[in-house]
C-alpha cells in the first residue's frame, strides 16, 4: 500500500467514531476526484522545449494584428504574462491553430471540409 494511504489508514483506525461519517465523505471526494481525472481528457504535459514567442511572432503565426492580440491576450490559453511581458506559449499556439488550420488557409478563406464531406 502506498505511504499516503498508510497514514490515512492510521488516520481511520485512530478517528473517534463520531468524526467517521466526515472522513467517509473525504475520502469520497478523493476517490471521485481520481475518478474524474481518469475518465477525463489527459492533461497535456509541459514541453521541455517549449519556447515563448513574442506577440509579433504570435501575432504572424495565428494570422492576426499585433494590435488584436494585446487586445484579446487574455482570452488565449497560451498567453503567459512574466512582469510586465506579453509572450505565448509556441506550443500552445500550436495546438490552438492545428496541423490542419494553418495561417495560410485561414487568409485565403479556405475552410475545413465538413465530416460528411470526407466519405
């Protein structure tokens, strides 16, 4: 058994009877918190390489105006602020354009084409 639960185990053993119910409904929320993170989507696990661009470069790379980009920064889940920096995520910018979305195929208006499209 692993060491955390060995202290939690002794925790069990050792809780006055009147506190039991409380530790039950902890010990639940643990339980379906493991729970939720297996049956969820995987967590993308931080790139050792991942290099943060500069808003022109990010600007260039979503096909976008530098001046959009500081005006909607916050609304990208790959805009990392240090101090008073602006900077993204180059990983993050590329999984939020793709492999199929390019810049390129965004200015030319070209769309993906639908599912029922692909048979």
């Amino acid at each position: 058994m692993r060491q955390e639960l060995q202290v939690v185990l002794r925790a069990v053993r050792e809780v006055p009877t009147e506190d039991l119910p409380a530790l039950l409904g902890e010990l639940e929320q643990v339980r379906y918190t493991a729970i939720a993170r297996l049956s969820g989507p995987a967590s993308p696990s931080p790139r050792e390489n991942d290099r943060l661009a500069s808003v022109e470069e990010a600007a260039g790379r979503l096909g976008i105006s530098t001046d959009y980009l500081y005006r909607h920064a916050d609304e990208y889940p790959f805009t990392r602020r240090i101090g008073s920096r602006l900077l993204f995520s180059s990983s993050g910018i590329d999984q939020f354009i793709g492999p199929d979305t390019g810049v390129e195929n965004r200015r030319k208006g070209n769309r993906r084409p639908s599912p029922s499209r692909l048979r």
